[in-house]
C-alpha cells in the first residue's frame, strides 16, 4: 500500500483548510479568466470573481480546478492543457466564451456554480447544489469511531481531489493459503470538491509485501443539496441548521463504518480470495495477460505501472502464485511505486478486487492463447 502523509500532519492540513475556507455562489455574470501577464501585477494563473460591492477577487485554481474550469467552458481538456502551458491569453478567451454561453445559453450551467476557496486558491468549481461534506467534519466524525473498533491508520492523504483514510485492524486477520496472513482494514474517503461521493469500503491488507487491496463493495453518499443561487455573488457561512443537518449525517457515517467493522465481511471478502488462488493462469503470455485485464477492469497503465505489475507477477507475486489471486497482487503491489500519485494507487488497489470479481467468461477471453 503506497504510504502517504502521517495523521498528525493530515489533521493539521484539514484543520488549515477549515480555518481559512470560504465558499461562494457566483452566477456566470460574475466570472472571467484572467490569464495576460500584465494582468494583477504579473498574476496570470486566476480566476476572477466580481463581488457585489463591485471589487475583485481572484484565486490560483489547483490542478483539479483547471480540470473542473474546462469541463464548465467545454473547452476539451488536452487543448486546455496545452494552451495553459503554451498560449494562456488565447486560453482566457476560449474559457471567457465559454463563460458567456453559460449566461446566454438556457442550460444547467446558467445557474451559477459555488466556489470552493482556501488562501488565495480555487480549490473547486462546482454546481450552486454542491452538498458541503466537508473533509474536517468526516474525519472528526469518524477517526475516534475507527480507532474504538481496533483499527489503527495504516495511510492517509489528501490530494487535490480527495481524502483517504486507510486502516487496518491487526486483531482481524486470516489466511488465504497457508501462512499467507491478510489483515482487515476500512477505507474512508470523500471528495469535498466534486470528484465523487463519499465512499465506505472494506479492505484487504496483505502482510507479507504491504499490499492493501480496496473491495469493490462500498456505501456512498453524493454531494447533492438545494439550488441557492442568486444574481449577486454571496458567500456561504456555517449556519446552525446545516450543523444540524449535518450531524445526523455523520451519525448515520459512523453506523456505516461500525456495520462494515464487523469481522463476517472480512471473512466473505478472504473466501472471495481463496477461490480465485485455485484460479490458474495458463497463458503465459505475461505482458498480454496484463494488457487484456487492465482493459477488463478498465484502468489505464503507464509503460512503468505496467512494468511493475509485470515483475512482481513473473517473480510469483510474493507467493501468491500463478494464478488469479497472484495477477490481483500484481495490479495491487504496482500501488506502491514512488512516482504514482496517491489517488492513481488508490485505482489500482480497487484494481486488484476488480480483478477477483472477473467472471468465468472474462477471465476465459483474458486466459487464451493468442
């Protein structure tokens, strides 16, 4: 399992961010892209916001941002990329058109969208009905629950995109072969910035090469609420009636965690393992039999995650063995490269379940001599 920033360091990071957050529901009237260097001081990576008192602001968009800012502007992303590296001037004109068609145009993009700020910067760009789940909350809510129920951080992080909590208990363990000891473990993530629901999901943790493996069974809970905007910018502020809201949500959030604590999940997830162990591999053909199951579980590969998965399946994926639990190792293990980011190890530890779940057909296709 790829390692990542420690609690204490994660705790303040959400801490920060909660301190100096502040949200707004701009309708598309208010907004431009403002890119030209001779723009704010030589500032030319900003998004403009026109307040109701007739000032600006302006905020540095992240990386998940730009992603967001693209989509609402229908300007393709591979072109906004290139454009933001090469020609941020002509960028600013195609992102502001497609500023002035959400104003013009009876669309859903009309309704304005709520910005998500931190310290001068755009954490997000998303819909005025955003649901704020936030990060800060989920975590106070649910790390004393986890920690109640015996399971102890193995890694955490916070990216651009989401939270991850992953944790394991050492007091729920089994086996899949013999002297192959697999942990129990939860993780928790959410995306308080629009990149996908709050998820709930089991975990297998494997001892003997650190490999975490997500279970493709998950509780999830949209980022949906009610349509608040108006023809000012206004900024949104912690109400009592969203607090109480709110708590009710966690409440159920920490009822969740502790249903998916008990140790029969565990056991139906390693009985899931133990099959696809007796599953072999009789196409040995390693690089097409990668090839053919990243497509299958639909994961996109770089040369040197492909690699990996590779070198650790041809080694006997640390005694897993050639066979369909070994291939799941491999994808899992992969995790683990240094040069990954966090929320792509994260796709390849689901990998990993996505595989075991293969049907007999898919993996027939994937087994077969070319």
């Amino acid at each position: 399992m790829k390692s990542g920033s420690s609690i204490v360091d994660l705790a303040q990071r959400l801490q920060a961010i909660r301190n100096d957050a502040k949200d707004y529901i701009v309708p598309p009237s208010k907004l431009e892209s403002v890119r030209a260097a001779t723009v704010l001081q030589g500032d030319h990576d900003r998004l403009v916001i026109e307040m109701t008192n007739g000032h600006v602001q302006s905020f540095a968009p992240s990386k998940w941002a730009h992603a967001q800012l693209a989509e609402y502007s229908d300007v393709p992303k591979a072109y906004y990329d290139r454009l933001n590296a090469e020609n941020p001037a002509l960028l600013a004109k195609n992102v502001n058109h497609g500023f002035e068609l959400a104003r013009t145009n009876n669309t859903a993009k009309a309704s304005g969208r709520m910005l998500r700020t931190h310290a001068g910067a755009l954490r997000a760009m998303v819909s005025s009905r955003f649901r704020r789940l936030d990060n800060f909350d989920l975590f106070e809510a649910i790390a004393p629950s986890l920690i109640d129920l015996g399971f102890e951080p193995e890694s955490a992080e916070l990216t651009d995109r989401r939270l991850y909590l992953k944790c394991v208990s050492p007091r729920i363990t089994s086996e899949v072969k013999k002297g192959d000891v697999v942990q129990y473990g939860l993780v928790v993530s959410n995306s308080d910035v629009g990149a996908g629901s709050l998820r709930v999901e089991p975990l297998v943790f494997r001892l003997v090469c650190l490999n975490g493996m997500i279970a493709n069974v998950a509780k999830r809970h949209a980022h949906l609420g009610r349509n608040v905007v108006t023809d000012d910018v206004e900024e949104l502020l912690t109400d009592e009636t969203r607090q109480l809201t709110d708590r009710a949500f966690w409440n159920t959030v920490r009822d969740v965690v502790t249903n998916f604590a008990k140790p029969e999940h565990f056991e139906r997830e390693v009985n899931r393992l133990r099959v696809a162990a007796d599953v072999p591999i009789k196409m040995f053909d390693l690089p097409t039999i990668i090839e053919r199951t990243a497509k299958a579980v639909g994961i996109t590969t770089s040369e040197a995650t492909k690699a990996s998965i590779l070198d650790n399946l041809a080694s006997g994926a640390h005694g897993a063995g050639m066979n369909k639990w070994g291939l799941a190792n491999a994808f899992t293990f992969a995790a683990q490269q240094e040069a990954l980011d966090y929320d792509s190890a994260t796709d390849l530890e689901r990998a990993g379940s996505q595989v075991i779940e293969l049907a007999p057909h898919q993996w027939d296709v994937i087994n077969a001599s070319a």
